[in-house]
C-alpha cells in the first residue's frame, strides 16, 4: 500500500517537475531564472557507533552569493539526515517529501523507519525524476539493524553505500585528500577533524563554496550539532 502511494506521487511530480524545469539547452544545470543554486561540498562517514555528516553553508545565483549560511543538513526521521546540493528548490522539495513519506512509513509499520528504507525512497524519486531535477544528495544516519551508514544519491538517482561520501561542485577539489586521510575504523573525534578539514579544503578552492561549516554526528545516544566559523575552519597541513 506505501509504495503504491509513492507511485502515485511520483506521477504527479513529474508534471509538477515538468512545469518547474522547461527545457533550456543554454542552461546546463536546468534551474529556471532567478533561481538558486547550492553549489557545494558535502560530505558524511561513517563511523563505530555512528555517522558523521559536514557541509559548507554557501548558496549563489550564478556569482552572487544569495545566502551566506544556510542549513544543507536536512532532518528526515529523529535518526537520520540528508546533506543536499543541487538545485536548492529541488533538493528542499525532496527532503520535504521524503520525510512525509517515512513519517508515513513509520505510522504504518509500527517500527523507526531505517537509513535503509530512506535512501531507497529518496533513490525512487530522484531516479524517476531524473531529466527535471537537480538534485544531489547524501542519505545517512543510525539505526538498530545496520548502525551507522551512507548513501551516495548523486545526479541521476543511482544509491551506492559508501565508507566515505563526498558531493557538491566542491567535492572535486578533495578526492586526493580524502583519499589520502580516510582510514577504516576511525572514532569519533577523529572521524569529526576528517570531515571538518576535508570540508575547509574544498572551502578553500571552490567559489561556490564558503561561509561556514555544518556538522552533525548521529549516534545511538542521539544527535550533536556543531558549526565552524568561517574565522576557524581548520585549513592547512
């Protein structure tokens, strides 16, 4: 019966995506006039005992910076977030219906929905939705069954689960770095100055990203949020 709903719904946001996102081959990222872009690095590990997500807060209009701190850490259940980048309307629309969807899910079940079940919805939408959004996005979080985990939905709607996920126009600054720090089995604190400095890093380099740095650690004992002033990022060697 759930999927069915969601089928439907898909229907219906096609015509929807359809109406937002005319066709516009001088526009390579397919947003309409005026509308914002949150060009991006983020960014989520997983660690022992739990996850750790990071992003930088900057959205632009082309070279305008439209906001200097917003949030790209979106809340789906009480357990489990969403690091957007993309187009900043398509990726509000889908955590917005995402997080309906499992709140629906867990109503019906009976159970704490996991970050399972909320990559593959996110991964249904985005996929069927393919040629009218931009939309990339990284589900992760902490659940009974499987502990901390991620997923990597980038452009396209493809769902990999990954050790170490990076995203945003930022992120290619970082693949030599990320490789080079990534280690299995980090804790923590060590796994938060990870995501903390790769962040920074691509700050550093990307003009569309910049402002400060988000995080958020998801364990069994609940949720901790932090931010980085754009005075301290820990940037260097």
């Amino acid at each position: 019966f759930f999927f069915e709903i969601v089928s439907s719904f898909t229907d219906r946001f096609d015509t929807m995506a359809s109406l937002l996102h005319p066709s516009q081959t001088s526009n390579p990222y397919n947003l309409k006039p005026g509308e914002v872009s949150s060009g991006t690095t983020i960014m989520a590990v997983p660690f022992k005992g739990g996850v750790v997500l990071g992003a930088d807060s900057r959205v632009s209009t082309g070279t305008y910076v439209a906001n200097r701190a917003s949030d790209k850490i979106a809340q789906l259940t009480e357990n489990i977030f969403c690091c957007r980048s993309g187009s900043a309307a398509d990726t509000q629309a889908l955590t917005d219906y995402v997080k309906f969807y499992l709140q629906q899910w867990e109503v019906e079940s009976g159970r704490p929905a996991t970050v399972k079940v909320a990559a593959h919805l996110m991964r249904k939408i985005c996929y069927q939705n393919k040629d009218n959004l931009s939309a990339g996005v990284i589900v992760a979080g902490w659940d009974p069954v499987s502990k901390g985990q991620v997923y990597n939905i980038p452009l396209g709607g493809t769902c990999i689960e990954m050790k170490c996920a990076i995203g945003g126009s930022g992120s290619t600054y970082i693949y030599g770095l990320t490789d080079a720090l990534y280690k299995e089995n980090m804790g923590k604190q060590e796994t938060l100055d990870f995501v903390k400095k790769s962040i920074s890093h691509a700050m550093a380099r990307d003009g569309s990203s910049g402002g400060i740095i988000r995080t958020c650690v998801v364990t069994e004992d609940g949720v901790e949020r932090e931010y980085i002033p754009g005075n301290k990022l820990p940037y260097g060697p």
